[in-house]
C-alpha cells in the first residue's frame, strides 16, 4: 500500500527553523520525483521544493536560499529543511510522490 506520512510541523517564531519529513511506504523514493507542496485555506496550491530521481532540486522563487529538499534513500524519506522562517511560510504542507500519492499534510505555523 503506497502511504506518505509527513511530521515536523508546528509553531515557531520568525526568523526560526524547522525540518518536515516525509516516510514513505509501499514504493522507492529513489524511482519517483517528490514534491513539498503548501495549501494555505482559500488559495491555489503551492509547489514549494522538488527533488528528482538523480536528486536535482527546484525551489520556487519565495523559498530558494531558505529552504533545503533532501533524501534519505535508507529511510525512504524526503526532508524539507525550513530556515529563517517568514509569517507568508504559515501554511498546510503536503507532500507528493509522482507515483501519485498525497500525504495527509503537516500545518506551519509562524507566529511572534
């Protein structure tokens, strides 16, 4: 059974740091792209870091240089390095495997 379950999220003041993983079960991560997305209610989706089958990386434009996608292939699970963290960061974050699988999301939540 193919599952993504994320963890990590939680509070944290600006300028803070937090890491999101991703397990993954029931498929190898080393064969699929995946992909940290962010929802924020009443707003489109956000594809926020991916990391590819050969590990190259893509950022969008408001994370790059704060944030680091990574991959433990032993562990099966990706990461999702948040640093320096702005209040815009508050949001769902979802994880996706282009196996087409979601996991359930972890809430960001940055806040003075």
């Amino acid at each position: 059974q193919v599952q993504l379950v994320e963890s990590g999220g939680g509070v944290v003041q600006p300028g803070g740091s937090l890491r999101l993983s991703c397990s993954a079960s029931g498929f190898s991560i080393v064969h699929y792209y995946m992909t940290w997305y962010r929802q924020i209610p009443g707003k489109e989706r956000e594809l926020v870091a991916q990391i590819g089958t050969r590990e190259n990386t893509w950022y969008a434009e408001s994370v790059k240089d704060r944030f680091t996608i990574s991959r433990d292939i032993g562990k099966n699970t990706v990461y999702l390095q948040m640093n320096s963290l702005k209040f815009e960061d508050t949001a769902m974050y979802l994880c996706h495997a282009s196996i087409e699988a979601w996991g359930q999301g972890t809430q960001v939540t940055v806040s003075s």
